[in-house]
C-alpha cells in the first residue's frame, strides 16, 4: 500500500492586541478594529490560488497561528475551513490547531471553534508567574491563563500550552516549582521556549544596552536539562528541542515541518513549501496586512518571493529540521533528496563524542549533542 505524503495548511492571522516585546514574528496591532469579512474573502482566494499549486493533495493537519488566532471569529475560522475542504480532501482525522492567548479566550468563543472543527488548541500561557508575565508584556495573569485553560479542556481533547524559561532574574529552583506547577494542569503536550533575544525586538535593544540580562552558558543548561528532567518523570518526553508530549500526542502539523514534508501557508506573511514537478519551493507571502490585501484583490493570491530550492538546498534544510527531532534523520530520505552520504568518519568520530547515535538508517542527536545542536549540524552538513 503506499503511504499518502502528509500536506498541511498553515493559516496566519497578523493581528494582537499588544506586541510583546520578545516577539519577531509577524504580528500587528490595530487600534481601529479589523473588518474580519474583508480578510476573510482574501483568505478565501488565496486558498484557491494555493491549491491550483498544490492540487489533488490530502490535507493531515490544519494550524491557525499568528498573531492571535483566537482573535478571529468562529465564523471566520469556519468560513477558511470549509474553504480547505472544499479544494482538497481532508483527512477525516486530521488536526486541526488554533492557537490562543488567555486574553481572548471565551467559553462561547472556543464552543464556535470547536463547531467549525478545530479539534486542538495551543494556549500562549508563557508563564505562571505574574510578575515575570508583566516584564513579558503579556496582558493576562496566572490565574486567567489557568482559568482559559479549564475553558480548553471543557471544549477539546487535545490542548497545548507554552512557557517560556531561562528568564531575567529567574533562579533554577524557581523555574523547578513553575514547571512542576505547569505540568500539574498538561494534558498530552508542553511547548517550552528558552528565552532567545531575536533581532529588531526591544528585548534585543534592552539586551543591547546592558538592561536586560538572561541566563548564558551553563547556566542556560542547567534550564534545559531541568526542562528534560522534569518532563521525562511526567512522561512527556521532548519529541522536539523545545515539545514535549505523551507518545502519540506530538504536533502533527509540527513534525511535518521538521521532517520535510510539504505544506501551503496563507495570510499576511505565511511561508510555504510546495513541490512543484519534483521540484521543492520555498514560497514567501508579503507580510504587511494592508499590502497583502492589496495583492490578493489585484491577482489573486500575496506572493512575493518563489524559490525553487536545489536538492542541496532541500536536503540542508531536511538536515537542519531533522536533528532537532529525538526521532533524528533518516539517512536513507537524505540521500533521495540529493544523493548525499554523511561522511562515515565524521559520524563515528560524533557518535564516539556521545553527540549522536546511530540505530539501523536513522541519526538522532542525543542529549548531550542537542545541547550543542547548532555546531552538530554545521558538522553533519560539511
């Protein structure tokens, strides 16, 4: 029987209510109010441009992110969904993500969600600390993340949340309590984000300036292997550098990113990878809400930048993706996308290291070696 490639649609809803200030990703906030049915139909058109690219596949996991998803209407979600349906076949049990902020969380909100057919929720909870949610920028407490995520379970099997650690001024015991706290209330997955300072942010200004330091080195380590600790005993186990989750509950949208399959991703800003007669594209949408808009009503669809990618290029990016999986790299699938063999000496050489390991085609970084991720990959990619 042969196996039905995995194809996602990724959906990206810009808008916030307020931009945090470690966030880089492309998020806007409009004091004047959205006219939902505006982008609704732009979302709708895009879709259809998207699959006379990508025709006759099976969709396996949709996932709403941004921005703040869970600012979108019941409606507007239902309207994309059966859009999806309509243009391509959906799995009967695909997943079906949106993501949430406490602050936007309702119970008749997520009742509508769940209506239109999202099956899954990730709630952006980040901390469950007050104070340390006040230097996130973030506009919700413990007790309201706690209270949106009682409102997630009463309306859907399967919920996520985020946290995010390695923060200004936290102690190791403290994040031990938080984490210990947290897992208490998870159901089947965890997203936990060490604190990175990205570029453009005012973190990275703070960072910059000296105002703002965070746990480095050893220190940084010391989190992430606690993170692990934690985790494993609670039997969620990381699938992925920075997910965790009961065996079985793994983001499905998620891994068919790391593991290199193809997706279409619609609105302001979405990034796509479409293959094209055997040849992989990485395609890029305009980010600003008012230009794509403008785009989509001109021609149909906000397209900026379309590379066909190299099968170099595609088996660089398998690699990177890969390795970041506790499952690894499927050395066989490697060398399908460019006819590319690891050098043997160098992967004894790691494996002797303790930093990968092998088992029959599959190389995995081991704990040890995903503390160092970075430098493995560029080792494996030489």
């Amino acid at each position: 029987m042969t196996m039905i490639e995995p194809f996602g649609v990724y959906v990206h809803w810009p808008f916030c209510l307020a931009k945090c200030p470690y966030c880089d990703f492309n998020s806007h906030v409009r004091h004047g109010g959205i006219d939902q049915a505006y982008f609704v139909a732009a979302y709708l058109a895009e879709l259809k441009h998207f699959a006379s690219l990508a025709p006759e596949r099976t969709v396996s996991s949709i996932f709403f992110g941004g921005g703040t998803p869970s600012l979108m209407e019941p409606e507007t979600v239902s309207a994309i969904l059966d859009r999806i349906a309509a243009l391509w076949t959906v799995a009967p049990d695909a997943e079906v993500t949106l993501e949430a902020n406490p602050t936007s969380v309702e119970a008749g909100r997520f009742a509508g969600y769940r209506a239109a057919g999202v099956n899954r929720v990730s709630l952006g909870v980040q901390s469950l600390d007050d104070a340390s949610l006040k230097a996130l920028g973030r506009k919700h407490t413990s007790d309201e993340a706690l209270a949106a995520l009682a409102i997630a379970k009463r309306n859907f099997e399967r919920v996520s949340f985020d946290l995010i650690y390695a923060r200004r001024g936290q102690a190791l015991p403290a994040w031990r309590e938080e984490l210990t706290r947290a897992l208490t209330h998870a159901l089947d997955h965890l997203s936990l984000y060490q604190l990175t300072i990205e570029e453009g942010t005012p973190f990275a200004a703070l960072h910059a300036a000296g105002a703002l330091r965070v746990p480095e080195g050893e220190k940084a380590e010391s989190f992430y292997l606690l993170t692990q600790e934690l985790c494993d005993a609670a039997g969620l186990p990381s699938y992925e550098v920075s997910n965790h989750a009961r065996p079985g509950a793994e983001s499905r949208h998620n891994l068919l990113y790391w593991r290199g399959h193809d997706y279409a991703g619609v609105g302001p800003g979405a990034h796509s990878r479409i293959t094209l007669d055997g040849v992989k594209h990485a395609i890029a949408v305009r980010k600003s809400p008012e230009a794509w808009l403008e785009a989509v009503a001109a021609s149909g669809h906000g397209i900026e930048q379309d590379e066909a990618l190299t099968p170099q290029n595609s088996a660089d990016e398998y690699l990177l993706m890969g390795l970041r999986l506790a499952e690894g790299i499927d050395e066989k699938r490697l060398a399908a996308i460019d006819g590319r063999k690891l050098d043997e000496a160098r992967l004894q050489y790691l494996e002797t290291k303790g930093l990968v390991r092998r088992t029959s085609d599959r190389v995995q970084a081991t704990g040890k070696g995903r503390l160092v991720l970075d430098r493995l990959i560029v080792e494996l990619a030489a």
